[in-house]
C-alpha cells in the first residue's frame, strides 16, 4: 500500500471511489486538488482517499474520506489519516450522526465529539457531529 499525495491522473479513479461511497461527501473531485488531496494505492486501484485544509494557523479540517468497500476494515483509512495528521496541530471535522463507521474510525485514532450541529446538511435532518482532535 502506498499512500502518496493525489494527482489530476487519480480524479477519474477518486470519482470512482466517492460514487462506490455514499456516506461521504459527494463534491466535484476536479475541486479536491485545491487542498491537500491523499491517496492509498493499492496496486494498480486506488483503496481510498482523504481530502483536508489548513483553517487557521496550526488548525486543520478533514473535508472527506473514503475507502472503497472492498478494501474496508484493512486500516486503510487509519493510515491515511495518520499520514496527513501531524503531530502539533488541532483538526476538526463534521460526520453525519447516522455514520457509525466513521465515528468509531474517527474515535480509534483520536477524534471526540464536542459538538452536535442540527441540520447541518440541508436536504435532509440529520445532524452532524463535530469532532476535534489535538496533540
Ligand atoms: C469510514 C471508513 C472511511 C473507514 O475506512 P476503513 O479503511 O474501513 O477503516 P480502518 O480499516 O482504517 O478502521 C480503523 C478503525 O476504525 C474503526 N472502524 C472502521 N470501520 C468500522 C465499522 N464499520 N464499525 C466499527 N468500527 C469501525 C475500528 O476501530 C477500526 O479498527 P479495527 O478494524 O482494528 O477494529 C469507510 O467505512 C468508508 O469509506 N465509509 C464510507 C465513507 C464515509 O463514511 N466517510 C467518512 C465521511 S466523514
């Protein structure tokens, strides 16, 4: 497995991947190369990816996260998400309340909720919960 920053040649595989995800968000990838965009090669497929950004100074916010079904459960995601967390930062990040997996993914390495935004997407009524991580 190699994780290595995502290039305009992932987009089309990246695109793949979100659709094969519908818990994540679903964006426009062509927009994910504006931020730090990270993906876990597996072979010739791509197992996942995760989109974050700077915020502020020492702050950092995940904007999506996927793993393709087939390799879920292998600690693809925990290994992005250790490769693009540094040490001597904050992060943060909304999750939709009904994302268990996520949740729980998000909590094994560090993550704890500190807060609850009602209708926070819009189209439907769920939730999200924040979440925040610090060194
Ligand atoms: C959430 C998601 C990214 C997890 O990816 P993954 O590669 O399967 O996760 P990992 O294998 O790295 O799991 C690491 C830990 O997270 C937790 N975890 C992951 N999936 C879990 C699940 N379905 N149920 C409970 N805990 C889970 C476990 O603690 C796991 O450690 P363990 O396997 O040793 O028990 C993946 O399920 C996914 O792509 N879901 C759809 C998209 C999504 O929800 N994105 C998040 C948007 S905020």
């Amino acid at each position: 497995m190699t994780i290595r920053p995502a290039t305009s040649a992932d987009l089309p595989a990246i695109a793949l991947l979100q659709d094969a995800a519908p818990e994540a968000s679903q964006w426009d990838p062509a927009g994910y190369l504006a931020y730090d965009c990270v993906v876990a090669q597996h072979g010739e497929a791509l197992a996942g990816f995760v989109v974050c950004r700077r915020t502020a100074p020492g702050e950092y916010e995940i904007l999506n996260l996927a793993v393709h079904p087939d390799a879920r459960r292998r600690g693809v995601a925990r290994k992005l998400l250790n490769h693009v967390m540094g040490a001597a930062s904050q992060w943060f990040l909304e999750v939709r309340a009904s994302n268990n997996s996520a949740i729980c993914l998000y909590e094994s390495v560090g993550f704890r909720q500190v807060g609850r935004r009602e209708g926070y997407y819009g189209t439907s009524p769920e939730a999200a919960i924040v979440m925040r991580w610090d060194s």
